[in-house]
C-alpha cells in the first residue's frame, strides 16, 4: 500500500468512527439536554427537585456507593487469587466472575426475586434471621433487593480491570520479597498496589458508571416510586405517565445522568492520562 492510500485509508477509517459516535453518542445527548429545558430553566430546576426526584438520586448513589465497596473489595481479592496463586477450580472461578457479561439484567433480578421471594429458599433465612434478631429485614421490594441486584451487574468490572495488569506483573518480584522475609501485606502493600493502582481506580469508575444506569435488575426488585425507586426507574415512570410536562421532567432528570457520566467520562481520561504519564517516565 502507498503513502497515498495509506493516507486516505487513515482519514476514511476516522471519518467513519467520527461520524459514527456522532450519530450515535452526541446527537442523542444533546437532544436529551435540549429537551430538559424545553419548557424553561425554572421548569427544569423544579423537575429536578420533586420528592420522588430526590429520593430516586439518594437511592441511586447508596446503590452505587455499596456496590463500588463490595466489588473493589472482592475484585482485589479475586484478581490476587487468580493471578498470583494455582489451585483447583482456578478457571471455574474466573469463568463465574464473567456471569454478569452474559446473562440479562432483568433475569439476574427476577433470579433475587425468585431466591428471596416468598416462593424462594432465601426467604425462610432471612425470616429466621428476623425472628432471632426482632428485626424486619425484606430483600425483594426493598432497599437490599436494590443493592443486590446493583452488585450483581457491577460484579466484573473492577476485578477484570486488575487481572490483566497483574498477570503482566508476574509473580517474582513478591516471591523475591517473601524470601528475603517481607511479609504479606507488607508485600501488596510496597509491591503489588504500586502496580494496580490505576487499573483499580479504572474499574471502580466503570462500576460506578454501570451502577448509575442499571435499570433492569433493579427493576424487576423495587415497586414503590419515591422509596425504592432508583433514577433510571424515576425517569422511566416520569416518560411513562404520558403528559407532556412529565415527558419534559423525564429528560430533566435524565440530564442528571448525563451530566454525571460526563464528568466520570473526564475524571477517567484524567486517570488514565496521568497513568500513561506516570509509565512514560518510568
């Protein structure tokens, strides 16, 4: 192939993808932003900031919080286990992690449902549990429902953001400082975290990412608008009702979303770019 058509080769591919998330990605979020303040900025400001508005975000981000928590926790441990030890069931464990990728978020919630509903196994439990403790702990239809199913889409991200980079890493560096009697977490801390921080910080965000949008899961487990209703369900609901100042409130609140996954968008390019930094001077 020629300069020439290299050339040319280069700027269609471009072309294509420019155009591509153009159409795809640009196109839809502006008109997301252009709808929310169709009917003005005090309409906006007021959509915004209903009861059900704000208690769809709180719940949103408790959601999120938890599931970015439990996953970083377990994806350490599961990305350590994988790449630095051998034991048997090694590849079961790591086909398990990858679940998430392949079944629909709505089956994983209607699987909770069937699990902790009052059909499921797991409801016996938890009713024993609340007997002994006098407590009224409810999964399907409550706040835990939501965190579960929250977790579950989010299971992957953060350990299959690690097990690549600590593959790379191999394992002589900590065997070396294990026989010169460092110990373990003296170990992860000086030698294998310096290497994973930023594949960690980059999982969480895409967790985080995830946990804001799911809709599915947490659909098929939370039934009550303005109590366990997380912000995609709010906007759903909003653009269901039909009338045209809910429609116009769907996209205000949708704009909420937008927004944050704008600035998640840039804090990751940030990362990523003080990374890539950070390895150049290396």
């Amino acid at each position: 192939m020629s300069k020439e058509q290299s050339s040319k080769t280069k700027y269609i591919l471009i072309a294509i993808a420019v155009i591509f998330v153009v159409i795809m990605l640009i196109f839809p979020l502006i008109a997301v932003v252009i709808n929310s303040l169709s009917k003005g900025v005090a309409f906006y400001l007021e959509s915004i900031q209903t009861e059900t508005v704000v208690s769809a975000l709180g719940n949103t981000i408790a959601a999120t919080i938890i599931a970015v928590i439990v996953n970083t926790f377990f994806g350490v441990m599961a990305a350590l286990a994988l790449t630095k030890f051998t034991f048997r069931g090694k590849q079961v464990l790591a086909t398990l992690i990858d679940i998430p990728f392949s079944i629909s978020p709505v089956i994983a919630g209607l699987a909770f449902v069937m699990t902790f509903g009052r059909l499921g196994w797991g409801y016996g439990i938890v009713e024993r549990i609340n007997d002994a403790l006098g407590t009224d702990i409810q999964i399907v239809f409550a706040m835990p429902g939501v965190f579960l199913a929250t977790i579950f889409v989010t299971f992957p991200f953060v350990s299959r953001e690690l097990i690549p980079v600590l593959n790379a890493q191999g394992k002589d560096e900590e065997e070396a400082a294990a026989l010169m009697g460092a110990k373990g977490f003296k170990i992860f801390r000086k030698i294998t975290f310096p290497h994973m921080k930023w594949a960690l910080l980059y999982g969480v965000i895409l967790c985080a990412a995830r946990a804001l949008g799911e809709f599915g899961a947490v659909n098929a487990l939370s039934k009550t608008r303005g109590e366990t209703f997380t912000l995609p369900l709010e906007i759903d609901a909003l653009y269901m009702s039909g009338s045209a100042d809910s429609i116009t409130a769907a996209f205000a609140v949708s704009s909420i979303l937008v927004i944050i996954a704008v600035v998640i968008l840039i804090f990751r390019n940030i990362l990523e770019y003080r990374a890539k930094k950070k390895a150049a001077l290396a």
